[in-house]
C-alpha cells in the first residue's frame, strides 16, 4: 500500500479509537475492520493485492477458500490488528475482559503450577498482543520477551515501567544488539522463569545471527529465531501455544493449548531446528483453518511465489 494513504489512515485510526470506545467492545472491533473494508471495497490496488495474495497462500496450503470474501474480512482483519490493543485503553477489567472467551486456561495454570516458569509461545497470528493484555488484567506475573511493541494501549505500557534487574525494559530485545547484549538478555530470560515467571515470546521471528535456524513456513524458507527453544530447554519451563482469533463476532476467542517440554538436547542445532519445524507446522495450520487471520503472512517475501 502507499505509504502516503498508509499515514492518512494511521491518523484517522488514531482521531477515531476514542469514539469507537463508546461503543460496546464488538461494536467497536467491528466498526475499526469496518475500516479495512471499506478499503478493500474502494481501493483497487489494495483489492488487487489482497486478492493476490490469498490466492497464492491457498495454492501453497492446497486450499479452497473464496478468494474474495476471505481477502475481504482479512483487510478488515488487518486494520483491528494494526491496532494492537488501543480499543481496550481505558476500560475497566470488567469491560475489558468481558470480550474475550477463553478456552484451555487450565492448561496455562497446570503449566505455572510446575513452578519451573512458564513459556507462552505466541505468533504474529490473529490479535499477537491481546494474549499478554489479558493476562495482564488476569493479573498473571507476565513478562515479555520480544522487541519492544509498538502503538500499545497505556494500560500495558504502565505494566513496563517496573525496576529492577528483571524488569521489563532489561527483557525487551532489539536486532541492533550485540553478542554480549543478546547472551545477557537471554540469561535475563532465564532468570525471569526461574522465579515462576510467565515469558512471553513469538516464535514466528525471523531473525539473522546465533541462535537461529532455516525453516520452511508457507512454501518458503526462512531463517527464525530459536531463542524460546534454547530456553525451553535450558530451563526446563513448560512451553504453552496461544492464539487469539479475531472472530467475525468481534469478539476475541482466546486458546491455551496443553504444555508441552522441550528436552536439554533441543537446544542443539539439530533439536532446535526440530522443535521451531514442530511449531511452525502449528502455525500453518492455524492460517489453514483461519486465513482471515494470518495478517502479514502472505505478503511476506517469497510466499507463494512459486504458485502465481
């Protein structure tokens, strides 16, 4: 899309969310992927690259979606997405947790109940943030580990203003760090689950450098991270899948899945590339059954450039 509309939107967005927040929560979720298509309906270039987009992601996943009513609900998909978190700014944790049905938490609390910490596996699946915003209202004793999230409500801003050697800001990551910063923060991390600490950590990035490993994901090959694997194994922490579908309802459909252990040998390159194979495969079938929600994944470069 065009950089100059792209802006022109991020504006309105911004001068809108406070009256979407009037409305009950669904409304309000409908009304912003309204947004998207409404776009979808009026841009033709954004059509056209939706459109072909999604028929190539269900060539490569050998999938037979109506190419147009799927690439319409994702463009409205990707406006809520893009908006993180922001709808529930400002609501109380009654309003705010009232638009999410959960399902599986007690996977997440006999996973936490180890006492070894707990991994939850996130992607940039669906609404990636709103995992972490409940848990955060759920008072867990949640920690994120990732780069530092952009264009997030206030409400789980306050939640990275604590101090300490394992407050937030020492646990954030950046793809400017050096070795030295990368191996600290990684042992950060590792102190962080040896407390019984929740960690919060996608494991769909794409990353350059140690620890990482080449992986196919959509009929591509990439390279991703294999931070949460060497943590897994290293620590011990069980590791819990999450996903939050954006539903047609607008509502947020929460999933815990049951934990799972990585063994010490996951963290050679072998189990790693093993392991992040194992959840990569998860995630595909996630986009299977919910394409409306795979956001970015099929305009990464390369995706199914071999089905156009």
């Amino acid at each position: 899309m065009e950089r100059r509309w792209q802006n022109a939107r991020k504006i309105f967005l911004r001068r809108m969310l406070p009256f979407f927040r009037l409305f009950p929560l669904e409304s309000a979720t409908r009304l912003v992927s309204g947004v998207g298509r409404f776009e979808y309906r009026f841009q033709s270039q954004l059509k056209t690259a939706f459109d072909r987009a999604v028929r190539r992601g269900a060539q490569v996943l050998g999938c037979e979606w109506n190419v147009e009513e799927t690439s319409r609900e994702l463009a409205g998909n990707h406006i809520l997405w893009r908006t993180r978190d922001l709808l529930l700014d400002g609501a109380s944790d009654h309003r705010a947790k009232s638009i999410f049905d959960v399902t599986g938490r007690e996977h997440l609390d006999a996973a936490l109940a180890e006492g070894k910490g707990c991994l939850v596996l996130a992607s940039h699946f669906g609404a990636h943030m709103l995992p972490a915003h409940w848990m955060y209202r759920e008072q867990y004793p949640l920690k994120l580990y990732m780069e530092r999230p952009r264009s997030i409500s206030k409400y789980m801003t306050k939640k990275f203003g604590d101090e300490g050697p394992l407050s937030q800001d020492k646990l954030f990551i950046s793809r400017k760090s050096d070795p030295a910063d990368s191996a600290s923060s990684i042992l950060r991390a590792a102190r962080a689950l040896k407390t019984g600490m929740l960690l919060f950590v996608a494991g769909d990035v794409r990353w350059e450098g140690k620890l990482t490993t080449e992986s196919s994901f959509l009929g591509k090959t990439f390279q991703f991270s294999t931070t949460w694997v060497v943590l897994a194994a290293t620590s011990g922490a069980p590791v819990v899948v999450s996903f939050c579908q954006m539903g047609t309802d607008g509502r947020y459909h929460l999933e815990f899945r049951p934990a799972f252990h990585v063994p010490r040998d996951g963290a050679s390159q072998e189990g790693m590339s093993r392991w992040v194979r194992h959840y990569l495969e998860i995630l595909e079938e996630q986009v299977r059954r919910y394409p409306t929600n795979s956001n970015d994944y099929f305009f990464w470069e390369g995706i199914g450039e071999h089905a156009a």
